[in-house]
C-alpha cells in the first residue's frame, strides 16, 4: 500500500494544506487538498473519496475535483461516508447553490460524483483495499477509518477528541503499520480543544494509553498551523521516538 499525504493541517496558511491522504494513486481520505496539489492527470486517476466528516476543511476540493474532470466525464468517482454526512455534504455544499450538484451531473445515471453511503463497523471493499468507518467524538458526525490490504493495515482518526470504539477496533488489527492521530491545539488551549471535540498533546497522549500496539509509529496531524511551533515543542517535551509529526508530501510504502 501507498500513501501520499497531500495535505496534514487543521487550516489553511501558505505551505500548510488541509487533510488529504492518497492511497494507491486513486483513494482518498478526505478532500482538503486535491486540486492544489495533484495535476490534472493525477487527479483523473481518484476514484473513491472517503470523507470522515463535512467540516470544510475535510470537503473543499471536492467541487473543484468535480469541475476539473467534468469534461472528461469517463467515469464517477464515489464520494463514501456515511448517510448523514452524504445528506449534510447535498445540503449545504452541492445545492446548486454553493456549487453545482454534480450527484446528478451530467445525468442521473452516470454523474461526475456518486454518493455511496456506508454504515459504520462494516466493512467495504474498494479496489483491493478494506475499509472500515468507526464513529469517533467530535461536534458533527465523523468517523475514523481503519484501512487495510493483505499486507498492512493503518488508521486514520479523522477531527476527534477522546474517543473508544476506534481504539477497541485497532486492538484487534494485524500487521498495523501506522497510527495517523489528530492534535489541534496546544495544551494552553485545552479548553477550546474539549469544546471543539479535539486534542492537544497531553489529552492526545493520554488517548494512545487505550492502544495496545506498543511500537507502531504514531503520525500527529491537523495541527492548527498558527500554533504549530507551540505543539511541536510539547511533543517534542514527551521524548517519546514513537511520535512524530506528519509532513505534507510525505510518501509510506508497507
Ligand atoms: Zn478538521
Ligand atoms: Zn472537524
């Protein structure tokens, strides 16, 4: 399996893109940078997006995706979540309003995104890799994905503060190779973490206690790019080789 982080921020400044993870050249986990990264070409080749929430950040490049490809139009490209978050993403960002429902466009039948509502704990198969949405804890529904191929397995946490279900589900996980948690904030900021339903690095720290993976690399991300020198030096403070903090454009093989 190969993962591309295209974008690992919770916002947006020069250099600092929002979250999007390219899996194999054609999944992607969540849409906060597509198209000011990726080619044409390369964004010609997406056909699954998972989104874990519909928070902006996790959405915004998917109306320019669909733009991009529209007169190309060969194929769909499914845009997977679950039904709720499907409705909210109609609702409020492709309402032929906002932007143009491209989930009936150019047809019914054959559109530029088609909406492919999951229920969580199942899982689903997408072009030789398992994915799995688990509901996490944030302030809208989101889910966290837990996703695998033969060989190795990973997980996603998606915008969440403490949470259980998910780390139940990685305990039981074989071959885990990496652990992609998110920390907003700083720890001085920890009461508008708890009230947004995020981390800091202590309450992220206390969080990996619930994992039993002992040495799986963890990879922090969607630091809020104004506090980033604050969170780095508290992660840096645990002196634990373990954790490191996600850079965009980096590039995982397992
Ligand atoms: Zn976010
Ligand atoms: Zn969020």
């Amino acid at each position: 399996m190969k993962i591309r982080i295209l974008g690992c921020y919770g916002g947006k400044l020069p250099k600092y893109r929002t979250c999007s993870f390219l899996i194999n050249d054609s999944l992607l986990i969540d849409a906060g940078a597509i198209a000011a990264v990726l080619n044409l070409r390369e964004q010609l080749k997406i056909r699954h997006i998972l989104v874990s929430h519909a928070h902006l950040d996790h959405i915004k490049d998917i109306p320019f995706l669909a733009d991009n490809i529209f007169f190309e139009n060969t194929h769909s490209v499914n845009v997977i979540s679950t039904h709720r978050i499907i409705e909210q993403m109609r609702k409020h960002l492709l309402n032929n309003l906002i932007w143009p429902d491209f989930t009936i466009m150019p047809t019914k039948k054959a559109p530029i995104l088609k909406a492919k509502p999951i229920r969580v704990g199942r899982e689903i198969k997408l072009d030789g890799i398992t994915v799995k949405a688990i509901k996490v804890n944030h302030t809208v529904e989101t889910v966290g994905y837990i996703i695998r191929d033969g060989k190795s397995a990973f997980v996603y946490s998606g915008d969440t503060g403490p949470t259980e279900r998910l780390w139940k589900e990685v305990n039981k996980i074989k071959n885990l190779k990496a652990i992609f948690i998110e920390t907003s904030f700083p720890d001085g900021m920890s009461r508008t973490a708890e009230a947004s339903r995020h981390f800091t690095p202590v309450t992220m720290k206390r969080e990996l206690k619930k994992i039993n993976h002992s040495h799986v690399p963890i990879y922090v991300y969607h630091l809020k790019p104004q506090y980033i020198k604050a969170i780095q030096k508290e992660i840096k403070a645990f002196r634990d080789p373990n954790i490191t903090i996600l850079a965009p454009e980096t590039i995982f093989k397992f």
